[in-house]
DNA sequence: GGGAAAACATAGCATTGCTATGTATTATTG
DNA sequence: CAATAATACATAGCAATGCTATGTTTTCCC
C-alpha cells in the first residue's frame, strides 16, 4: 500500500525523465520507439500520449530540448573586448554541440519546422545578432551591414558544416573550414582581413572541436 | 494465356519504375510504404525485395537517384568566358534542383553515408572543383587556393541554405543569401570584388529560384 | 526440350503507433 | 470532510508496417 502511494504518486518530471531517455537512446543510437522507450520507466505507453499527445509529439518536445540545450551552450561563450572573436567562439559552440549530439542535431532539423519549433531556434539566432550587433558597435563592421542578415548567413555556414559533417559526406576536420569562410564573410563585412583572421582564430580555440 | 505471357514477361525497368514512383510519391508528399509502393505496379511486394534487397536498399538507390539528377542538372549550366558567373551558375542551379524536389534532397542527406553515396555525391563535388579550376586557369583566384577546398566550402554554404529552406526555417527567399555569401567567398579567394559581385550576380539569374 | 536459377505471388510473423475501455488517483466542489 | 468531476494510468486490441518462409511460375542455358 505504501510504496503504491509512493511510486503512483503524480510526477511531472515523467516528461523530463522521458525526454531525457529518448535524448539518450538517440546518443547510444538505439531506436527510439514507443514501447522501447517506456520499458523501464515504470510508465506505460499511455504516459506518451498524456504528456506529448503522441509519438510525433514527442520529436517536437525533442527538437525543442535540442535547442533549449544549444542555447545554453551558446550562453556559455563569453563576451569578450573583440566581439569578432567571440562570433567565431559562438560559431565553434554551435558545431561544438552539434558534434557532441549529432543524433538529437538531426532530429532537429528532419521534420519540416512549426511554429514552437520557429520559436525555439529563434533565440539561437538571436544569440548570433547579438554578436554582429556589438561588432558593429566595435567599428568592426560597417555602419550598412544588417545584423539579421549576417547572422542568417553566418548560421548558413554552421548548419551546412554541421549538416554535412554529421550525415556523413565530409569527415571530421572538414569544420576547420569554418575559419575561412567566417572570415570572407566578416571581411566582406568591413573588418579587417589580418585582424579579422586573427580574432577568428583564437575564437575557434575556445572550443574543443 | 497470351496476355499473361506479355505481363509476366521480365521487365528489367521496372527497378526504374518503382524508383520513378518513389520520387513522384516523395514529391507529392506521400508516405513511401513497401505495400503503397508496389500498389498499382502490377507487381508484389516481393519485387521491392528482388530488385533493392528491402527498403533500406531502396532509400539507397533512390538516393544515388536523387545524387543522379542533381549531377545531370549542374551538367546542364554550359561554360562561358566567366568562370566566376559559371561557379554562382552552378550554386544557383544546385539551389533550384533542391528547391524543384525538397524531399528528395532531404533523403539523399538524412541517413548516414555509406561508400556508395559518397561515389553518387563525387560527382557534384567535382563539378564545383573544375570550376574553380577553371577560375584559377583564368587568374581570377589566387595561385595558392586549394580547388578541392574551396569547392567544399561552396558545397557548405549552398547545402546550409538549401537544407535550412528545404526544412522550414528560412522563407525561400534566403536563398538570395547566396550572392553575399559566394561574394565574400570568392573575393576571399583573390577575385576583384567589384567584378567578382557582377559576375555573381549575372550567374545567378542563370537559374530561376 | 529439360533442368537450374531467378523472379514472383501468397500468406503469415513480429513490431510499430495508436485507440478504446476500464480503473485508479487527484482536484474540486458543497 | 465526503462526494463528484476530472485527470492519469494500465490493459488489451486494432490496422499498418517491414520482412521472411514457402510454393509456384517464368526465364535462362545447354
């Protein structure tokens, strides 16, 4: 009777607990199903469905851990007196956590987006906006640069990295391309070529790739 | 008995048939089932079996297919006195087949490559390679630039806009961020930027996004 | 023609996501 | 505090999925 009350008594966090597995079973690349995934919960398949409506439910709330998690990675890089650097620092995070979970990364990406999944990967944008927009202040970049659309493309780069170096088609160090090509965009952005190569090297090195 | 003889006479094609199929349902946003495929054809599911081995050999084949007809659109972009023009030509013509079969491009990136589609997707790669060759030969790049290396960095920006549009979140018109992008890139690469931008841009319009 | 090999159709299996139904737990009243 | 409404949950079962086993037909080769 007792531990009854205790095991049944109603916990929220189910939904945390199974984001967290299917998060794992994806890491392990085990085949996340709807049986497989509450076995050993204690939970039956029913708990998908109260709390994500549903298996696709569930790649939604997937793809918005993906991000809620890239966001915090982002957070972490700090910002610097060279705010070029630390757009390359943020660049490299970016890849960073995308190497690290390339599995969730993809699932991310796979279903065409909805609105909360915009809303998600909105504030990973805004992160790199942020950036553009304390280079412009710097002096960095010039006054005409629109620091939405740089972002837009600086996120093109990243993803397209990340995309092709996680499906497959380009190996490993095929991300130190990322240093190049940041910085043709940033100069043709106004800063300075040797300057800029300099800021952007030492943002790649923040990060373990 | 005669009909008979005419309808089960081997039909090698039909491998091309079922391909056929599978790209139409993929364009027409159906789902792409063993049973749902075969329906209509004549022929059982068994035929998914003789001719692919399963239904992992047909994502396969259909995505060498998809590797297939990229290759035959960018063979279609002709080469003229501007190699620049032709490389932002190319760009745009690889956009406008991801655009033509969004779900398509999708498969042929969204399972883990295998030595087979690496072949399929050699032969885009050293379309772009020749082509900066070509822009090397013509003194618009520097001596220096690795052909291999640049061309991958093109494939990374052009496969960050397609799957970031192909996926939802960026409108079809980010596709556009292909000119600043090749720009900076290009003028990275020791082209004039004033010609290098002209000469984009005329590529571009090559090919109806 | 006749035998070997490949292609094919049928039927059935295990597993998938999902729903219907009934039961237990929680919350919301008077 | 008890009675009722609302929610969470377990069980069982359904249609559909990919796949395989088995037997039959067709094609190839000598």
């Amino acid at each position: 009777m007792y531990y009854w009350a205790v095991v049944r008594t109603k916990d929220p966090s189910i939904r945390a607990l199974l984001i967290d597995r299917a998060a794992q079973m994806l890491r392990t690349r085990r085949p996340v199903t709807l049986r497989s995934l509450v076995a050993g919960t204690g939970a039956s398949t029913m708990a998908v469905y109260t709390y994500f409506g549903g298996m696709e439910g569930l790649w939604k709330a997937l793809r918005q851990e993906g991000f809620t998690r890239l966001a915090a990675e982002l957070a972490k890089v700090p910002a610097t007196a060279d705010p070029v650097r630390d757009l390359a620092a943020l660049s490299a995070a970016y890849l960073s956590n995308a190497m690290d979970n390339p599995d969730l990364y993809r699932v991310m990406f796979d279903a065409t987006f909805e609105l909360e999944d915009s809303k998600a990967a909105d504030e990973t944008l805004h992160c790199l906006v942020r950036g553009v927009e304390r280079a412009k202040s710097a002096g960095r970049f010039r006054d005409d640069i629109d620091p939405l659309e740089l972002a837009v493309q600086g996120w093109a780069i990243g993803h397209g990295l990340a995309s092709l170096v996680t499906t497959g088609p380009l190996p490993r160090q095929a991300l130190a391309h990322g240093v190049p090509l940041l910085t043709a965009l940033f100069v043709s952005a106004g800063d300075d070529p040797g300057r800029c190569r300099r800021s952007i090297e030492q943002g790649w090195e923040q990060v373990r790739l």
